[in-house]
C-alpha cells in the first residue's frame, strides 16, 4: 500500500492560501462599491424631511379633539390631541425628533463621502461630519452607533434609548452607479415607522 506523507508546511501552506483569499475578497468588496465622491441632491426625485415628518402630526378636519397648532418645522397644522389613527400627536413628533441628530431630520442638500477598507467618513453637509468602522459600536451615553456592510448597501445604525431608532442605507444606484440613494428609516417611540427617500448625482471630478 503506497501512502502519501504531508509535508510540515502543508498545513501552513493552506493556511497563507485562505488569508490571501479573504484579503482578496475583502478588496474586490471594497472597490466594487465604493461610494466615495462629492453628492449634491436630486431634488425631484427625493424627499423633503419637513414634509415627511410633519405629515406625521396631521388630523383631518372635523374629527374630535382637534386643535391648532405650530408643525414641527414652524408650519401651522392641525393637531389631533389624542392623536388618530395612523398619525401622532405632534408633541410626540417634536420630542422624539430633537433627541436625533440634525442631519437625520433636516434637509441635506449635499454629502461627502470617504470610503476606506474598514469604514467610511460621511460628511452631511454642514451639519456633521462623522467616521463610521465597519462592523463595529458605539455608545455615547443613552445613543448607540453601529455600522456595517449588508451586501452593497452600507448601514448605520442610530439607537436612542430603547424605543427610538434611525437607520440610514447608502447605496449606489443599481442601474447608475453615478447615482447614490439614502434611505432614512425612523422608528418613533410609540413604534410608528417613517422613511424618508433621497437621490443624489455624484459631482463630476476636474
């Protein structure tokens, strides 16, 4: 019976094999969605926060306990003391909305994008700019921050306390790629979800 003795670096071999093709995977990963650029807003084809939210707060005419009052952003709308269905009393809105970050409930007209094996760096705007690790938390007394790739799509997560949640999605465009969609999903405290839908062109290069 013939045998066949492994070599003492076989082991070693195939281990150097597996960490080259991961590294690799990682890279292609990398470079195949790189979301890096200068992003200036489609305005026709996204979204205006202000109407979104303050959507949220409004009550049909006629209905029960209904009152006057200041929207969320400074627009007069009639507000359902005890809140409808399918809508909230508008003090709920306001509370839960300023304990976000601003660039999560404002107009963005603009993002910056860094992109980087282990992460990204998000500029939104005027209104922060923020470093975000692949894969990894953190929490800044009752906020966690968490971020990862899902496929294509990067991820972040924004946990407030334990019933109020924002999550962005930063993707490119599947038929575009010179195009970036941001999808904001917000989880209210009384478990009312919204999303809010914005498109951005990438800023051509000199």
């Amino acid at each position: 019976m013939v045998t066949h003795e492994k070599s003492p670096w076989h082991g070693v071999i195939w281990s150097l094999a597996f960490c080259v093709l991961l590294f690799s995977v990682g890279s292609v990963h990398a470079q195949e969605w790189d979301l890096s650029g200068d992003w200036v807003i489609d305005y026709d084809e996204s979204d205006r926060p202000d109407d979104v939210f303050d959507a949220l707060s409004e009550s049909r005419r006629g209905r029960t306990g209904v009152g006057v009052g200041v929207g969320i952003f400074g627009v007069p709308v009639e507000v359902a003391r005890s809140g409808g269905r399918g809508q909230e009393p508008a003090e709920v809105v306001r509370r839960d909305l300023r304990q976000l970050r601003p660039h999560l409930v404002s107009a963005i007209d603009r993002l910056f994008i860094e992109q980087a094996q282990d992460g990204m760096t998000v500029g939104y705007s005027n209104l922060g700019r923020f470093a975000f690790r692949d894969g990894e938390s953190l929490t800044d007394g009752d906020e966690t921050i968490s971020a990862e790739w899902r496929r294509d799509v990067f991820t972040i997560v924004w946990q407030v306390g334990d019933d109020l949640r924002a999550t962005e999605q930063l993707y490119l465009d599947r038929q575009d790629p010179s195009r970036l969609r941001w999808l904001l999903s917000v989880e209210l405290s009384s478990a009312r979800a919204v999303q809010v839908r914005r498109v951005f062109d990438r800023v051509p290069q000199p």
